[in-house]
C-alpha cells in the first residue's frame, strides 16, 4: 500500500495533505525518512511528527451537529476548528463540509477510505437540507429549483425540492458545488436567511442539538458502507 494511502487510511490525514507531510520530512518508515510513493508493509512501523501509527485502530463514523460559526476544517489554525470544538483524542475528518454560516448535520470519520468514496461526485450521494429565505416564494420558484439553474456559467443539476412553509423549502441535492443552495437562490432573486443539512444519505439529523454528536447506529453503518462499495 503506498504511503499517502496509508495514512489516510488509518484517518491521520487525506492523501494531498499526506504528500505534503511527507515532502516536509515529517514521516518516517522504520525510522528513515519517507519519500511519496513509498510502499507500506505489514510489518513497517510508520511514525508521523514522532506519533506511531496504529495499524490496528478501530474505524469511527459519528453524527454532528455542526453549530452557525464552526469552521469545517481540522487545522488548528483556523480559529473555530472541528478539534478545538470537540475536543476528540484521535485523528478524523469530516466527509464533505458545511459553510461557516450553515448548521447541520456533518459525518466524521477516522477511514480516510470512506472519505474519498463518498465525495465521489458519480455516486450522487443525497444531501438534504431544509432552507429559510428572506421573503415569501412561489411555485414558480419550486419549478426553477427543481428544473436546475443557471450558477457560475454552468447549469445545476435536476433536484427534488418541497415546500416546508411559505419562506421555507427542503431540497435533495445530488452534486456539491460551493455555495449551491445560496447562489441558486440569488440568482432568483432571494437571499437565505438561514441553512441547514438534515440528512446525508441514510443518515439523518433527528433531535441532535448543536453541538452534539453520536456514533452512527448500526444499521447506518452498514447502509454507508454498503453504499460506498458499489
């Protein structure tokens, strides 16, 4: 196994930032410094920044509550970082992001592996999230919605979207383009007022409060897993 997939296999980092550390010298196999594309053994001990690397460690998923103003980054050097504000003593990503000013549910993970299969835009993995704007909409904004607008020169995807009240509405997004749900909006003329995914995939938010998190039941463990190895 190469070194970057490695590492994000056992949930230190993703494959890009993998090569990074490897470039700045901060990996060592059996004590020599890595090079990229080293091949990893069953018996290589691998050190990242003098930490050894467990082979051995148990696959985490959980549910989270993403509060307004939490940035979805492990750095620490962002200000509001995923570490900082849950405080786990293991290394993990989040799969996907929510923007600062979203809320919602955001799926974390210590299986670098899971992570890529899941951001794979040809699985067309749903998002769901329940919407506010500024002022009252018609059903002619529905259609447009549903029909797929005009965002950045390139048209959005045909999405299922329901009214939930008159200012608010709940969409299923198959694609994950930056800032989706918001620029689709503008470009019909309203502004979002408040954002926040409800499920992904099988999973669903429920009655977890901000900042709250929970593994993820056994059945949507295997209904993620299930879905990634297709």
């Amino acid at each position: 196994m190469r070194i970057n997939k490695y590492l994000s296999s056992f949930g230190v980092t993703s494959r890009r930032q993998a090569d990074r550390l490897i470039k700045d010298g901060r990996v060592r196999i059996n004590g020599r410094v890595a090079t990229v594309g080293d091949q990893i053994g069953d018996e290589d001990v691998v050190v990242v920044d003098k930490e050894p690397i467990a082979a051995n460690i148990d696959r985490i998923y959980i549910a989270y509550h993403k509060p307004i103003g939490v940035e979805t980054t492990t750095s620490r050097l962002v200000k509001h970082n995923l570490v900082d504000e849950l405080g786990f003593d293991f290394h993990f990503f989040p799969i996907g992001r929510l923007d600062k000013d979203s809320s919602g549910l955001l799926l974390l993970t210590n299986d670098g592996d899971i992570v890529n299969q899941i951001l794979r835009p040809e699985f067309h993995h749903e998002k769901e999230y329940l919407v506010h704007v500024d002022r009252p909409f018609d059903h002619a904004f529905l259609k447009k919605m549903r029909e797929g607008i005009i965002v950045q020169d390139k048209r959005t995807q045909g999405a299922y979207v329901e009214r939930h009240n008159k200012r608010a509405f709940n969409v299923v997004l198959t694609e994950g383009r930056n800032r989706q749900i918001r620029r689709m909006c503008e470009a019909l003329g309203y502004t979002v007022t408040a954002l926040k995914r409800v499920r992904v995939m099988n999973v669903h938010l429920g009655r977890l409060k901000p900042g709250g998190w929970r593994h993820l039941k056994p059945r949507e463990k295997k209904s993620l897993l299930a879905a990634c190895s297709r």
